[in-house]
C-alpha cells in the first residue's frame, strides 16, 4: 500500500483512510497537494467568514474533557445580555460578514429555547434576512430545532465528539444525559428539520486510534454531513480527562494529524465547508491558514465581547481573547492573503453538499441569494442608517 496509489481512488477503505493519517514527508506533501487541488476545483480558494458570539458559558453537561463542563467549579459563568449578542451580529452585518454563529454551553428549557428564538427573529428583523445564522447549542428536542429552524437559523453544528461508542463513553458520565444515541438522534433531527447540518471530532484523544479516526471520517461521509468542524483535542487542566494526560501524542503531531483529517475529508467530500479550527493557532501562530491551504474553507473570527472571552475556555491557552473583534478582523484579512485565499465578504458561504442534496425540496424562504448578488431596491448606507436606528429602540429580553 502506498499513497500515490490510494490518492488516484474515488472511495477509500478504514486502512487506506489510516494509512493516509499516518503519511509523512513527501507522502504528507502528496496528500496536502491533491486536497488543495480538489478544493480549488469543488469550493475554490474562497474563505467564508462566520462570526462568532459564545454567548454563555452556562452548561448543563459534564463532559470529562471540557472546560466549561458544569462542575467545574473555577469558571466564571457568564451569559451574554440579548443586546451584547444583537451588537455583536450588528458588528458582523456592518463589516459584510456573510453569517454569525451562536455558541453557548448546552442547556434545556423553554426559557432557554424562546431566547435563542427572539435572537434568531431580531437578527433577521435587523439585517432583513441577509445575515445567515448557524446555531451551536447541543442537543435539543426535534420540536426546539424545528423552532429555531423556523426562526432563521440555517446551520447547526452538533459534535459527535467519537463515532466510535466505546471511547464515547471514555468521554462523558455514563448516565442519561450523556448518551452516544441521544446524539446520533439529534443530528438525524437536525437533518429532517432542514439545517445545513455540522458536525466534527476531536483529534489525538487519550484511547483514540488511526482507525478510530478513519472511522470518524466514514461516518460523516455516511451520514452526508454538509459541514465539518474538527481540530486538535487540548487538555484542560480541570477536566477528569487530564489524568490521561501522559497517553497524549505531542502537541505538534495533534497538530499535524488534524490537518491530515481535514485533507483526507476533502478527498472523501469534495464539495463540504470545513472549518479552520481556532484550536490549531493554539498550537501554531498560523494554524488556521495551514488548514485553509490543505482543505478547509471556513474561519470563526471571534466577536464575542472581549471582557467575556477568556471565560469560555473550552480549553487552555485559547488564542486571540485579547483582541477585539477589529483587531482580529484585520489580522486575518492579512493572514488569509498570505496563504493565497480570499475573503468571501458578502457571501453566505452555504455548503454546495447541502444545495445538491436538497435541489429537489422545496426553499424555505424567498430572496435567498447573497446579498452581494441581489438587486436591492435601498441602498447599503440607508440599510446601516436603519440598522443603527433599530438598535435604539431594540428592547431588551433579558437573559
């Protein structure tokens, strides 16, 4: 077996896949160099920007390997006011980011479901549709994502952490909250409500094996996922996980292991958005644009509220929570360059998996084109005239 060899086939088997995730040097070059190839022809050398607001920190889940896992008792708990989370997206809409992501720890309610359903309202009331929304806020009931859905979020993203059940089970309590088939079915809800459905894993965990991997990325072929968020697992020092801490490969092959799953994935899924993970640049300055150049297509700058974000700590050494989202803006706009990509300002970035999978339903709503491409009647500058007039008279919901 050699990967030249494997690189020339359209389908690929778990050892093949493996075989592929253990590749080094010229090897390595070879699979980075077909991936980029294979993204240029299929999603171009476009990078979609989606901003993204953690607006709470607030979780009902004890993962072992999380930061912000409920009992953990060294973490400032914080949860984003409706207008923090508006002024936010009204950041993102104004500097023609195409799409926002709201992100919180996992939490249930009806209290906790009608928030993120007025946001999702007020975010399309302000930006008239134009800014697309894709949700993070675990498992839920069919009846709560058929809500949202509804409301305006397009995309989800539900982390299967582990396709494989058994080290599921290594990473989370075993009880009735933690359950591998209460994940497995909310990401089937998530695709009969219409999302544009994510998903992804962590990379180099304790017990983890290359087939473990390969099997990971079978499953989100599979499952027709249309989106993939995935980087390097990062020990957190309060987690029980971190007992295991000395079963760990090196930071710098987490590193590289997770940028030959994102190629591997683009040779398996042609035409998916994958996300540059902000874990890589918590390893290397410029991991985001080594992921861009080897497959992914996505970056999340992040424009949650500085004074918040060194308190969603999912793990440590978090980059850029001392940036504000200016700052973080420009200093990809330069970064992105040197890598050789563009900027996709203006441009919802939807995954073209999800438009052929589902050419044949029926649009949810109408004037569903970028705004970059629609004629519009109003100009820009009287549209962010209304938007901040809105923003005085907004009232506020509370959290």
């Amino acid at each position: 077996m050699n990967v030249s060899e494997i690189l020339i086939r359209e389908s690929f088997s778990v050892e093949e896949i493996a075989f592929m995730l253990q590749a080094e040097a010229g090897d390595k070059a070879m699979l980075f160099e077909k991936a980029a190839q294979l993204k240029e022809l299929h999603v171009q050398n476009k990078v979609y920007f989606r901003g993204l607001i953690e607006f709470s920190n607030c979780c009902s889940k004890n993962c072992l390997y999380c930061g912000i896992r409920r009992d953990n008792p060294y973490v400032n708990r914080y949860t984003l006011t409706d207008e923090e989370v508006l002024n936010a997206a009204r950041f993102a809409f104004e500097n023609r980011y195409g799409s926002v992501v709201l992100q919180s720890g996992e939490r249930g309610g009806d209290g906790y479901a009608k928030k993120i359903e007025s946001l999702l309202k007020k975010i399309s009331q302000f930006s008239q549709g134009r800014l697309r929304v894709t949700l993070s806020c675990g498992e839920q009931s069919f009846e709560t994502y058929r809500r949202w859905f509804e409301s305006g979020a397009s995309r989800y993203l539900l982390r299967i952490e582990s396709s494989n059940p058994e080290l599921y089970k290594k990473l989370h309590p075993d009880d009735e909250l933690h359950r591998f088939e209460t994940r497995l079915t909310c990401l089937d809800g998530l695709k009969k409500a219409g999302y544009q459905v994510g998903t992804g894993v962590m990379i180099g965990l304790p017990f983890q094996t290359y087939e473990d991997l390969a099997k990971d990325l079978q499953f989100m072929k599979h499952f027709d996922i249309d989106m993939v968020g995935m980087g390097p697992y990062l020990e957190h020092p309060h987690t029980p996980l971190y007992e295991f801490r000395d079963r760990l490969l090196p930071k710098i092959e987490r590193f590289q292991l997770s940028l030959k799953m994102i190629a591997v994935l683009r040779l398996m899924m042609k035409d998916i958005n994958i996300a540059a993970a902000t874990a890589l640049q918590a390893i290397d300055p410029m991991g985001r644009e080594k992921a861009l150049k080897v497959g992914a297509n996505v970056i999340m700058p992040n424009i949650t509220p500085g004074k918040f974000r060194n308190d969603y700590k999912l793990y440590e050494n978090k980059p850029c929570t001392d940036e504000n989202a200016d700052d973080c803006q420009h200093c990809l706009e330069a970064r992105i360059a040197l890598a050789g990509h563009e900027i996709a300002y203006d441009e919802w970035g939807d995954s073209r998996h999800y438009r052929g999978r589902t050419k044949n339903q029926e649009p949810r709503a109408k004037n569903q084109e970028p705004r970059a491409k629609r004629q519009e009647a109003r100009t820009r500058s009287q549209c962010l005239k209304d938007l901040h007039d809105s923003a005085l008279t907004t009232p506020e919901t509370g959290s």
